[in-house]
C-alpha cells in the first residue's frame, strides 16, 4: 500500500486506498431530507414529499466506484503496454528478415498510437532508410553496370537494362543520371539499328520515350521508354500533340 503518514497527516497515491483509512460512521450527517407541505395542485402527497427529498450519498459506495475505474484504468494501461510491446517484436522481426512490406504495415498503427515513443520513432527511421535503399540500390546497380562490359558495347541491352529501373520516389539527381544514360543508349541503338529521325518526348522528369523511324519514310515508331510503362517499344507514335511536343534525340557530347 503506498499510505504514507507525516506530522500527523496522511498522503495517499490513489483513490483506491481512501477507502482503507476513512471510516464513514465518523462523517458528519448528511443534508437532513426537507419535508415542505404538499401543494395543493398535488394529487398524491407521498409523490410530492418523495421528488422534494435528495438522495442520500453513499460514500463507501462513490469510493468503490472511484476504485474499480482507478483498476479499470491501471488493466488498459497494461494491455496498452503490453500490444506495443508485442508490435514492436513483430516489426522488429520483419525487420530482420528483410520483410520491409510486412514492417511498414506493422509500423502504421504504432505510430498513429505511440508517435511520441523513441523507440517506435528509432524503428521509423530505420525503416525508413531500409526503403530508400531497396529502391535507390537497385538503380545505382544498374548505372555501375551499363558503363562497364558487355553493356558499354552492347547499346540494346543497356536500353533495356536502364528502361527496366523503377523512377518512382527516387532522388532527382540520381533520376537525371538514368535518364541521360538511357538517353545515349537509345541514340547508340538507334544508329545500330539504322533507323532515322530519333526524337524523345520528355513530359516529367527524368521520364520519357525515344521514337524513330525505321525508314526516311516510314512510321514513328517507339525505340524505348523510361518511368512510362504505357509507352511500349515497337508501338507507333500516332499523337499529334506527342508528336509536335517532342525534340530531335541528340548524341551524347563527345569527351
């Protein structure tokens, strides 16, 4: 019981223990009921002298009653407690074992709940990072990789190498690399191919598609595309508006 007594006076920690140390016989009475005369609008004199009588407080009662929502309160802090824990031992497994989907559903429902915890936050951050990587790691791969053999000599599969990376949420300056290599890979294919023309429709950033003509006269055709999947190589370009929007594709500067 955590009472403490001092210069006479009791300290108590919560609701709970004020039942254990007052005695209610040794409170002062009540109001005393008042009993006025019955009206004489009244038909039925017990009604009038019940409704004019306040209820009687039950001291021990209200104190029980203060005692089992101090309880109440104490058993949702501990399964409060209790499914953070448990949600952090989820996320800290999917974490491991590089469940990053499985980790940021786990980690929602903590943050709307426990945005304040440290630890909940060190864990955001962590996942955070873990992310990024799985998205930045896959292209930086790939820039390293289309520099060097067989890509450097082999135009067509780096077009497709650079063409496959996902744009989405990726650092700009790394998305403008991309995007400029895949531009001279599709310029080298182009020339590979002996196809006439080329021209790129670039309406975002470091997103676009290369098109040409297999023949001085024949149709637009679309080499490759880069962050627009609707685009797809081998289609014809038939869009006057894409058309007109677009820019000759020129080679890289010579180093």
């Amino acid at each position: 019981m955590s009472i403490t007594t001092k210069n006479g006076s009791i300290t108590l920690k919560n609701f709970a223990e004020l039942g254990s140390v007052l005695d209610p016989e040794s409170l002062p009475p009540g109001p005393e009921a008042v009993d006025d005369e019955p009206t004489h609008d009244s038909q039925n004199p017990h009604e009038a002298t019940n409704a004019q009588t306040p209820a009687p407080r039950d001291l021990a009662s209200l104190l029980a009653q203060l005692s089992t929502i101090s309880t109440g309160l104490d058993t949702m802090a501990r399964q409060d407690a209790h499914a953070r824990d448990q949600a952090e031992l989820d996320l800290h497994q999917a974490l491991a074992a590089d469940q990053l989907d499985d980790a940021q559903r786990l980690l929602e429902p903590l943050m709307r709940e426990f945005s304040d915890n440290a630890e909940v936050r060190r864990r955001a951050d962590a996942l955070r990072w873990r992310l990024g990587q799985r998205l930045i790691a896959p292209a930086e791969n790939a820039l390293q990789a289309v520099v060097r053999r067989p890509y450097r000599d082999d135009p067509e599969a780096a077009v497709h190498l650079l063409a496959d990376i996902c744009m989405d949420n990726l650092p700009e300056d790394l998305g403008r690399r991309i995007f400029g290599l895949w531009s001279n890979a599709c310029y080298r294919l182009v020339e590979l191919r002996g196809w006439h023309d080329p021209k790129r429709h670039a309406p975002f950033t470091s997103r676009g598609m290369v098109f040409a003509r297999p023949t001085p006269e024949g149709p637009d055709t679309i080499v490759s595309s880069l962050g627009m999947p609707e685009w797809r190589p081998d289609d014809l370009v038939t869009d006057v508006r894409v058309l007109r929007a677009s820019r000759p594709l020129k080679p890289a500067p010579a180093r």
